[in-house]
C-alpha cells in the first residue's frame, strides 16, 4: 500500500503528472464540447485518487513528512488542472459557464448529497485498496469520484469570468477530497493498518486526536455551505411548486402556454406563449399574491405564437 499510494519512486511521480496532464486536457475539452463519454473517460484516467488516499494512509500511520508530501501532490495537481482548463478556455470563442453548458450546470451548485455519495464512494475506494480481491471496483469509483471534472469546470469558468460557479466547482472538489480522507481514515484504522505497519517494522508515528480532529472537521466545514446550497435548491424547489399551478391556470385561462417556470437568483421567471392579445400581467402578479408568493418578485415573458407566409416572387 505504501509503495502504491506514497509515489516514492521517480517512475511513479512522473507517470503521475504525465496522467494528470492528460486527463486535465481530456476532462476539459469533455466538458467545451458537453461530452458525458469523454468527461468519463477523463475520470478513468485521472490519478487524483491516489494522493489524496494517500493522505488517509499517511494520516493514519501518523507520519507527517509524507502527510505533507501527499497533500503537496494533491494541491499542486489541482492547481495544474485548473491551468489546463483556463488555458482551454482562451482558446474557446465564447464563454463556457452554466447557463450553456450541462456539464458545467451539474458541478456548480454541489449539496449534502454530493457529500453523502463521497463519503459513501470514498468507503469503496479504501475497501477496494484494502481488499485485492474487490481492487476491480476502482475504474467505477474513479468514475463516482469526479475529481478532474470539478476543476477542469474551475478554469473554464474563471477564464469566462463567472467566478461564483469557479467556487462552487471548487467546493465540490473539497468536498470529494475531504470525504475521501474522511472515510479512507476510517476504513484503514478499521482494518488495523497501524498494527500491520508495526508487525512489518515500518515507522508509524502516535496518533493523535487532533489529527482525526482535523479530518473531521475538514467535513463539517465543507459541509456548511453545502447545507446552506440545499436549503436554497428546496426553497427554490418549493416556490416553484407552489407557483407552478397558479401560473398554469392563469395561462390556461387566456388560451396561453407555459413555456418555462423557473426560480433563479431570487426571482420567479414565467415565459409563456400564445396568441395576441393578453390581458395585463398585473393579473398574474394577484394570483401569486394570493398563492402566499407576496414576498417573491416574478418576471413575465410574452412570446407570441403565430406566422406570416414569404413568398419567393420578390414581393
């Protein structure tokens, strides 16, 4: 495991960054292109994994040269990634930000349940590294992962300027590592690492309750404002809920149709489509007044159905 994880010979770190590099341009142009195949494909390649479980082993066995030597590798590849990706998006005409992109829209708003799938993938990762008889499982948890992805998504949108989605792929990264840690630490310490480790005469240092301190809290603080990202998607789901039937009504009565309802940014949007005339929207401000949405702003868009012929005589 030690020789697995610590990349201790030169072999292993230059293959290391030579797969990082590779898998940063392939996440990338994935994600330019809105290709779910080829952002899988990065994930498969990504060697992000292994550091940051070698950050859990370290931890473990209390060493703090190779903690910090684990954590250097995951920072410093994480910082390429997002380089690669920046770089990328300079040569992207137009900006690649959520409001155009799926792949970008689905790792900006991370919640409590990206951290409930990493804590649970994490476990499989380190049970897989514990057990050689399950170590198949990896390509799929590489997979589950989605470390590459995040911050290839930070630098195309750092270039694009959309620096709070930049954040949000970031924490979601945060959020895989610290799970990752997290659980690693405990699935090893579960499986009585430290005392292999001394029965085979390798240095394992005192362990500490502040580290297993840090860990911990490396989690809660991810999961502060994951917790506040899912209070706003349910507050969002709910207005949108609740407003959905009285706009539907409101269309119907006037031989409209509704496009899209959305609740963004603080601000419920209705786009509808129909026929000339309509009545005033002051209408549909009073109905959602009623609907107990006297506190959410609405925005109201028109577009008008119908068509003319062009005829090709020049006239």
């Amino acid at each position: 495991m030690a020789e697995k994880l610590f990349l201790g010979v030169r072999a292993q770190r230059s293959a290391f960054w030579v797969l990082l590099a590779l898998s940063a341009v392939i996440a990338g142009a994935g994600v330019v292109a809105d290709s779910v195949a080829t952002v899988i494909g990065a994930m498969i390649v990504a060697p992000l994994m292994t550091p940051i479980l070698g950050t859990a082993f370290a931890a473990v066995l209390a060493v703090r040269k190779q903690v910090v030597a684990s954590v250097v590798l995951v920072v410093g590849g994480a910082l390429v990634v997002i380089a690669i990706g920046y770089v990328l998006g300079l040569l992207v005409p137009g900006p690649i930000t959520a409001d155009t992109n799926s792949q970008v829209a689905g790792r900006v708003s991370p919640g409590l349940i990206d951290l409930v799938a990493a804590l649970a993938t994490g476990v499989v990762g380190a049970f897989a590294l514990v057990r050689s008889d399950v170590s198949d499982t990896l390509p799929g948890v590489a997979i589950a992962i989605s470390l590459v992805p995040p911050l290839s998504v930070v630098g195309l949108t750092l270039e694009s300027g959309a620096y709070g989605q930049a954040g949000g792929a970031l924490l979601l990264f945060a959020t895989n590592v610290a799970a990752i840690i997290a659980t690693g630490t405990a699935v090893l310490l579960g499986y009585r690492v430290r005392a292999v480790a001394q029965a085979s005469g390798r240095p394992v240092g005192r362990l500490g309750v502040r580290t297993l301190a840090v860990i911990a809290g490396f989690v809660l603080l991810v999961s502060v404002p994951l917790g506040i990202g899912t209070y706003h998607v349910v507050q969002q789901e709910r207005t949108v809920a609740v407003a959905r039937p009285v706009v539907e009504r409101w269309a119907a009565e006037r031989s409209w149709q509704v496009v899209d309802l959305t609740f963004e940014r603080g601000v419920l949007t209705v786009i509808t489509a129909g026929l000339p005339p309509v009545e005033h929207a002051a209408s549909l401000r009073r109905a959602l007044d009623e609907a107990g949405l006297v506190d959410v702003p609405a925005r109201l868009s028109l577009l008008f159905k119908g068509s003319r012929e062009l005829p090709a005589d020049g006239s």
